[in-house]
C-alpha cells in the first residue's frame, strides 16, 4: 500500500528467499546445517522441509538465521543506497522479523501491523495452505507480539477490511510526509 503511494519498499523475506535458492555461499551453509534435503533436486530451498526443522529446534533456527539474516542485511542496505540514488528519501522495509533480526536499529521508524492471532493464523493458512499446527509453531518462534507492539513507534491494526487498513496506510504516509518536511 505504501508502494502504491509512492514509497518504494524492500521485502526481507522476499530477498532471504533469494539468497537462500542462488547464493552460493549461503546454499554450502545451509546444506552444513540442515543436509542436502533442505535443497530440492532443481536447487531450490526446500522450504517444507526447512520449516519443519527450523521451527521445531530453536538452535538450528538462530544457526539459520545467523546464516541469512546478515547477508538478508547486506541487500537491504543495497537496496537503499540504489533508491537512494535515484533521488528517493523513503523506504518501506517489510520483515516480519525485523527485530529478531536487528533491522530496527538502523531504521527512523517501525510499524507493525497487528491482527489477532486467530485472524492471522485464518489468514496464513489460506494464503500458504499450512497447518494451524505448523502456523502457531512459526508463531511461537518469533518473538511475542506484546514484545513488538511495545517497542514499535506505530501500529496498524489490521482487524478489519482492506480499506479498513488502507485507511490507516494513508493516515500514516500523511505523518511520515509531514514528519519528512518538518526535517528538511
């Protein structure tokens, strides 16, 4: 929604994916981790196969993470000098693990969008087709969404309908750009 307003935005999992499936260095260290089933046979993650380790043993899952996230990082702040450079002051960065994986330290400000949990999980389980077993076990191995909402600097609840949250997108953007001209 905030692309769609004009800021252009970065997704965190989106890039974990990619490192994940074609960078070479990351694929030796995850296969070191997790054996060569978490490859499928064209070379791609097997993600079934990796969440079903990673979500059920908190050590492999900080050892993966250790992995992605800093090179997940590295590309972020790529991505934001390259947007940088075309004149752009903004940036969304999408992660739902933004402070599990220190993302928040460098940024101006984190919004978390919140929904009750039994409305994520409907939501999840629809998007991905997964279990609400396996949806509460990546939930669980995140930290708590008390932990979030007390440490963002905005959030959005995201109970209701899609204008609903877009409603509330638009509020935002119009603080962010009154914020952004009172700094200039």
């Amino acid at each position: 929604m905030f692309e769609q307003l004009g800021i252009p935005a970065l997704y965190a999992d989106e890039i974990a994916k990619e490192i994940m499936d074609s960078d070479p260095k990351a694929k030796k260290l995850i296969i070191g981790l997790l054996g060569t089933s978490a490859y499928t046979s064209d070379g791609s993650l097997d993600r079934v196969y990796v969440a079903s380790q990673v979500f059920s043993n908190k050590t492999l899952q900080k050892k993966l993470n250790a992995i992605v996230h800093p090179l997940v990082e590295q590309e972020i702040d790529k991505g934001i000098e390259g947007i940088s450079a075309v004149g752009k002051r903004s940036v969304i960065i999408e992660a739902a693990l933004i402070y599990e994986a220190g993302l928040d330290r460098t940024l101006d400000a984190v919004v978390v969008v919140d929904a009750d949990e039994q409305e994520r999980i409907e939501r999840v389980s629809k998007r991905d087709g997964i279990s609400t077993a396996d949806i509460k076990k990546r939930i669980s191995a995140q930290w708590s969404t008390q932990r979030k909402l007390d440490k963002a600097d905005y959030i959005l609840r995201n109970n209701g309908s899609l204008q609903d949250l877009e409603t509330n997108v638009r509020f935002l953007y119009t603080i962010f750009n009154i914020i952004s001209q009172k700094e200039q």
